[in-house]
C-alpha cells in the first residue's frame, strides 16, 4: 500500500481537489468526485451534464434538469432556466418554446398556448386575423382592436368617423375618437353635436352655431325669442358665460355671509359689553345701600334724641306743650340735666 503522502500527489479525499486539496467538487458531480488537477467530473447525477456538472442533458431543463423541453425545440435544446428553445424552432412552429403549429406566435403561455401574436393574429393558435381597419394589433382573446386607423372607431373598428367632423391639419391624427366616434376637432359649417350628426338652425346667421349646444355663434336673421338665440350684451351666449355668472354669484354670496357673520359678532360683543356694565353698576349699588341705611338710621336716631331734650327743656320750664319746630330764646345756651347727670347744651 502506497504511503498517505504518496497518494495525496494523485488523488484527493472525496469531495476535494487542487494542489493542497483544499477546493470542492462540483456538487452535482457522481459521489462528490472529481479530478485532483481542474475539479472536472469524472460522472454527473441524474440529468446534469458538462465538465462541471452545471448544464442539462439535451431535452431537460429547470434547476434539477427534470423538466423536458419542448418537443419541437430544434436539437431539443433549450435554455436550463426558462426552457425557451435554443436555436429555434422546427419547421411549421413558433414561439419562444415552439408551442404552436403556426409562424404567427411570439411568446408562448405553455408548451401548446401562445401569449403574444406576430400583428394582425389573435387566438391561443395565432390563426386567426385581427379587423381589417385595427391599427397593428388586437386583444389575443377576443380581437378587440388596440387602436384604429384614421377617420374609423369603435371596439372592432368597423366605424366610420362622421362626414361633418371637422378635419385634422395632420393626416395621422384621428377626426373622431377610436373609442366612441365623438369629433375631436368640432364641426364643419352648419353642424353641431357630439358627433357632429345635427343641422344648426335656418335662423343662425351664416348657419354658425356652437357644437356642444346649437346655439347661434353669431345671432340670428329673425325672430330673437328662440333658444338658440341667446345673446349677452351683442355677444352669443356661452357656456362659459354662465359658468362665470354662478361663479360670481358664489363669490357674492360667500362675501355677504361672510360679512353678516363679522356685523353679527360686533353687535354681540357690544351687547355682551353692555350687560357686563349693568352688572357692574347693580354690585357696586348693592355695596352702597348698607352705608345709606345706617346713615339714614343714625339721622333718625340724633331727631328722636333732640325731640327727648325738647321734652325736658319744656317740662322744667313748666310749659304744658312744646313744639318740636322752634326752641324759646331763654332756653338757648341753657344746660339741661336729668338727675344729676348734664345732658348736652343746645344752640339754636
């Protein structure tokens, strides 16, 4: 038996290769060996193939190489992750995955549906023909067309723009929408409407009317009463006329609310300032008429005393009545005593 040393010159321990065996094998390769000098397999797994292990067998493709290719992919060769067809298709198929019998397909939904047809075809074979009057392509599942050609409309595009819509500077530009046929450029002289399809009153002068309603662009020969006889100041009437008059209206409107609004808050500040003052004057009156009171008691109080001193003046004097209005000239100056006790001297 060769020394450990000896070998590891030849060969590595399974899983490894390089000078110093550090490096791994591919993991697809059989039982994880490869060559000692590059890493090459000396076998692959399953369906895996190449030097590496990294690519399928021809006619499999996916991340385990399981899945088959289409089956009429040319050399059944086909791409390890999408599966599209490497070097096309068989005669008589088309699509990425030559998934129908037909040179009509583009990219293929399966490996017997088309998802994408070359212009003009629709349907999941692309055997059939889009209308006639489709601008490049149609719907695959139903043939509605994606746009149409000039002066046509409608889902198929079978439609004639109106005769009375007025005409594009630009030849590739369309007169009428592809989707409902309304004119997109206004009408010819003596026509109006959406789709340019009614005749603009006798009495409109030069037979000039507007589109969107048939009013007389530039008044009338007669009668000023009809409808479509509508002029503001000399001038037709317009829509935008009346957009312009309930604009101001809102803005006149929004102003006087406004307004009332403020005169409202004034007149109520001032009546809160009025009732705040009243109530100022009732408390500082509340606060006075106790003080009033005891005034009025004590003027009262001195009358009732003076009347008394009255009384004894005239008792000690020995008249038999006095009147509380005027007082003898004797008595001025006199001292009156009750008892023993001097009770006050008038002056009068």
């Amino acid at each position: 038996m060769l020394p450990r040393d000896l070998l590891s010159r030849f060969y590595c321990i399974q899983g490894k290769y390089g000078a110093a065996c550090y490096q791994d094998c591919p993991v697809k390769c059989e039982n994880s060996l490869c060559k000692k000098e590059i890493g090459n397999c000396f076998q692959c797994t399953g369906n895996f193939d190449g030097d590496k292990c990294n690519i399928c067998k021809d006619g499999f493709y996916g991340l385990n190489c399981v899945s088959l290719c289409p089956c009429h992919c040319f050399n059944k060769s086909c791409d390890i992750n999408s599966g599209k067809c490497n070097y096309g298709c068989k005669i008589n198929y088309s699509g990425d995955k030559c998934c129908v019998q037909s040179n009509n397909c583009i990219d293929c939904s399966s490996d017997t549906e088309c998802q994408k047809c070359k212009s003009g075809y629709y349907s999941k074979l692309c055997k059939k023909k889009c209308p006639v009057d489709c601008l490049d392509s149609c719907d695959i599942s139903t043939g509605v067309c994606s746009d149409c050609i000039t002066n046509h409309f409608g889902p198929f595009c079978n439609l004639k723009c109106s005769e009375n819509c007025y005409a594009s500077r630009s030849s590739a530009t369309h007169n009428c929408a592809s989707s409902d046929g309304t004119c997109m450029f206004g009408c010819k002289q003596g026509f109006f409407g959406l789709y340019c399809n009614e005749t603009c009153s006798s009495l409109c002068i030069d037979t000039l009317c507007r589109q969107e309603s048939g009013i007389c662009m530039k008044g009338c020969t007669s009668s000023k009463d009809d409808q479509i006889c509508l002029l503001s100041l000399g001038k037709p009437k317009d829509v935008s006329d009346s957009k312009s008059t309930t604009t101001t209206n809102i803005i006149l409107a929004t102003l006087l609310a406004v307004t009332s609004t403020a005169l409202c808050i004034l007149i109520l500040k001032k009546l809160i300032k009025k009732i705040r003052s009243a109530i100022r004057q009732i408390n500082a009156t509340a606060i006075q008429s106790p003080f009033q009171n005891l005034q009025n008691e004590e003027v009262i109080a001195v009358t009732e005393l003076d009347n008394i001193a009255y009384e004894i003046i005239g008792k000690k004097q020995g008249a038999s009545e006095h009147t509380y209005d005027t007082i003898s000239p004797s008595a001025q100056n006199r001292t009156v005593s009750y008892g023993d006790t001097e009770y006050m001297n008038l002056k009068i």
